[in-house]
C-alpha cells in the first residue's frame, strides 16, 4: 500500500492514461499529477500515476550517489579505484536504461 | 522463500554493491559510535513505511547495524491500523447485498470480533455476501455502473490522489459510493513519537520518511515535525542502497546537531510535492480527527470526504452511524501486538501468536495481512542468523 512502481507513459487520454510497466503489461489508469507527457516515466500507485520520475533528476541524483558514494567509501578506508569501478558497472545500467527512453 | 533463493538475492546485492555497503556501514559504525559517546544512550531510528520495514528485513539490513543502532518500524502500513469498526461496516454492506470493492490487503483483513458471525470481507464472502477485489477505484468505477456498490477506500497520502481525481473529475456513477477510511502518516508519527517519550523509552532520535507518500505530499510536512521534535529526517528510497544512505545521512546530521529534513530519494521527491493531486485531495477530502486501530484517535488524522461530495459518502448514504473517540473501543484481537508493533514499541516476536495462531495464510491480528505489514514481512523472510553468515562471507558485517 506505500508501494508505487515505475512505470511508461504510452497513451494519454484526458485524465486517463495508458502506461506500460515493461515487457508489454499494460494498464489503464488515472493520471494524478500535472505535466505528464507519453514517454515520461512513471510512478504508478493503485492504479493512478502519483509522480513523474524526472530524467534529469534520476541523471543528477545518479551523479549525487557517485559522489556520496565516493566520499563515504573513502571516509570509510576503501579504495577509492575499487569503489569508483563498481559505481560506474552499477551505474551504467541504469543510465542505459534511462537513455533508452 | 526459500533459503537458497534468499542467499542468492542477498549474495547479488551485497556482491554488486560490496565497496558501497561496505563503506556506508563503515561511516553509520563511526557516526553511531560518535554520538553514543557523547549522549550515552542507544540511538533509535524510525521507519514509517512498510515497504521500509521489507527492504529492512529482506536484506537484512539489521544485521549491519553497530549494535548502538536500533531501526524500529513504525505505522506505516494502512492496512494494520484500519480500525475494526469500519471493517465491519464494510462486511455489514457486503452481507446486505451491496457490492463491496476493496483490495487484496483488506480483504482479508480480520475484525476484532466477528459481525453476524464472520471476521472478514473474505468470510462474508463465502457467506454469500457481495465483495470483489479491484486493483484500483478506477477499475471498481468502470465496473459499478449498473449496481449498487461500495468502495472500501483505504490508504495513506499515496492511495488518496487515485480517489480524489475521479471524484473531483466527476467520474464516479452515482450508484458508487465511497467509505473513506484513509489517513494521514505525519501526525501518527507524531504519535509514535510521542509515545515512546510518554512510555519513558528511548525516545526516537532520527527519522526515515516514506518515499511515495512523500512524492505525494512532499517534503514539508516533515520538515514540520522535524523542526518541532528537534530530530533529523531523510526521505528515503526503497533500495537497500538507500536505506543504508539514508540511515548514514540521519547519523551525520545527528553527529553535527543538525535538525533538518534531507531528501536522499531526489529521483521522485519533491519539496512541495504533487501540487497537482494534492489540490485534487483536498477539494474532495477535509482533515478531521481520526481513529486509527489499536490507538484510538490521532488529531487531525483521517480525510473525510467534504459535504459537496455527501451523494457519494457510504456513511450519509446508508445512515451508517460515524465513529467517534466516545464510541471507539480497542479494536484488536485478544493478545494481539499490533499497537505496540506499529509504534515501535514491540518486536513481532514478542507477541506469543506470532507464527503460532497467527500467520501470513491464517492471520490473527492485523499486522500480518498485508505484505508490508511488520508481523507478515517478518514471517516471511525472517532475519537474523542467516543473513549475518552471508553478509559476514561477502565482508560486510
Ligand atoms: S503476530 Fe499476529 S497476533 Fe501477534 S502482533 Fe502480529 S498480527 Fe498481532
């Protein structure tokens, strides 16, 4: 009942949107927030679109991890080499997933 | 699931993420053991999500914490404090030939004292009474045209917009009506809050804020009860990834007798939040004391729905009598935990039911129904012994 999941905008329709959750389940549902355009992505709670998760923002957030990460991993004694290696396997799947659309 | 499933998406998190994890609880273990050499007392976190509470007990994340460090789960999960009255409302109705929506969760979720004979939506069903389980209002208003109905509206600030918007919209049929059961998460934790200090426990120094109904509300309302209670708090995502973020975020700011509110969940959150849905909550809904289940009433808790919108409310519609503080009664089952488990007060394993009478297929008590609730996460994925092995073989202990 907290829990919302991303989701793709494919069709919209008034207050009425059609989203994809991947690999091709789809959903009517309303759409609860402003601004929302097809291929925006999605937060999809009990059938209602709650929020938008903004690309430049998951991108910045992304980049805000890094350096938490970073800063924590080296406050931490780990090395920093290491750390940054893994971020960017970690990372990169997101961002390709982001880039795709 | 099974053991070996469990090891396997533990192993996959703590091995991809091992110089992270690693390193998070490398700054939470400094931090903790900072600030318990100056205060001298164990520092108690709170959750108020059960999807917190799951990302918690999946991946063991207990099991990191310098034993300094104690995360306790707090109310947030609708369905364990929807108080018993309005359940049987709900199985009343539904035993009258009212067709009555709901969720899953709520279905089955047990009354206190069974109502001509049965404990729940799922029982009055059996019993011949009307209840259908939707995914969501929009499916049960696509499907209460022709008919007499009910939608039992559960829920927090997440739940509300996808009721509010077809309300205000006018796109509910008339026939559908609405028993608006839903509630407000900052003033109950407020309450938990309260609570801990009026029980003369450890009171609750650091916060982790739920990250969808925050995307909702935004990340004032918490603000407000930060600088109130003098605490810090992190609106936190759901991966275990934040979680630990969140929980290091908290301990820094705790270090530096910072009192702020911090959003480690930007990707979604907001300060202000959905203006949109939130305007649309509140021209249909008003703010009013509430009860909440095993806890009686929070001030200024529930949303109600406004006179406007009187034609579609369950209660003036079928002269179904309010609750009030007067009438309400502690409304848990014999022996039954749960208020002390949504306060944080309780462990699930110290209720002498717990996976005894009460379990996830044949709950007792509340707090095992939904899958978020902190009796069911712990049953299922327990916690403890296993996940310490394994993230002591990775090197994250
Ligand atoms: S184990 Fe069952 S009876 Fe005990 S507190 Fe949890 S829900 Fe209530």
């Amino acid at each position: 009942m907290c829990w919302a999941v991303p989701a793709k905008v494919v069709k919209i329709d008034g207050p009425i949107a059609q989203v994809d959750f991947g690999g091709g389940a789809y959903k009517t549902v309303v759409l609860a927030a402003d601004g929302i355009q097809v291929g925006d992505i999605v937060l999809v709670h009990a059938g209602a679109v709650i929020g938008r998760i903004r690309r430049e923002e998951f991108i910045e957030s992304l980049n805000f991890y890094r350096e938490m990460m970073i800063e924590l991993a080296t406050e931490g004694g780990a090395g920093r080499e290491e750390v940054e290696k893994e971020l960017e396997k970690q990372f990169s799947t997101w961002m390709k997933w982001l880039k795709d659309g | 699931m099974s053991n070996s499933m469990s090891i396997n998406l533990i192993e996959r998190i703590f091995r991809r993420n091992t110089p992270l994890a690693a390193s998070i609880k490398n700054i939470i273990c400094k931090y903790a053991q900072h600030i318990y050499e100056s205060t001298g007392r164990p520092i108690k976190i709170m959750n108020f999500c059960g999807t917190h509470e799951w990302t918690t007990v999946y991946y063991g994340l207990r099991t990191l914490m310098p034993p300094m460090v104690e995360l306790v789960a707090g109310p947030g999960c609708p369905v364990c404090i929807t108080p018993s009255y309005y359940v049987n409302r709900a199985i009343e109705l539904a035993l009258d030939g009212i067709t009555v929506y709901t969720f899953g969760d709520a279905y089955k979720l047990p009354t206190a004292r069974p109502i001509r004979g049965v404990k729940s939506l799922a029982e009055a069903k059996a019993l011949g009474g009307k209840v259908e389980i939707v995914y969501g209002f929009l499916d049960a208003i696509r499907k209460g045209l022709s008919k007499d109905a009910v939608f039992f509206g559960i829920g927090f600030e997440t739940t509300a917009p996808s009721y509010a918007v077809p309300l205000n919209k006018n796109a509910v049929p008339s026939r559908l009506k609405f028993l608006s059961v839903l509630r407000l998460t900052p003033p109950a934790a407020e309450y938990a809050i309260d609570e801990a200090i009026n029980r003369g426990l450890n009171p609750v120094q650091g916060i982790i804020a739920p990250g969808h109904v925050s995307t909702v509300i935004g990340a004032k309302p918490w603000n407000n009860l930060a600088e109130k209670y003098g605490i810090p708090a992190v609106i936190s995502g759901f991966e275990p990834i934040d979680l630990l973020l969140s929980i290091a975020m908290i301990l820094k700011m705790l270090k530096n007798g910072e009192k702020k509110v911090r959003i480690e969940y930007t990707r979604a959150v907001t300060w202000e939040g959905n203006k949109a849905a939130l305007k649309a909550v509140n021209e249909v809904f008003e703010v009013r004391d509430a009860a909440w289940r095993g806890l009686g009433f929070i001030p200024m808790s529930g949303w109600f729905l406004r006179e406007k919108y009187a034609k579609y409310d369950a209660f003036t519609e079928y002269g179904l009598d309010p609750l009030t503080p007067e009438k309400w009664k502690y409304d848990l089952p014999p022996l039954c935990r749960c208020a002390e488990i949504v306060l944080g007060v309780a462990k699930p394993t110290d209720c002498q039911m717990f996976m005894k009478r009460c379990t996830p297929s044949s709950p007792w008590g509340p707090c095992m129904v939904s899958i978020e609730g902190t009796c069911a996460v712990w049953a299922r994925f327990g916690g403890g012994g296993l996940t310490e092995d394994i993230a002591k073989e990775v090197g994250v202990t």
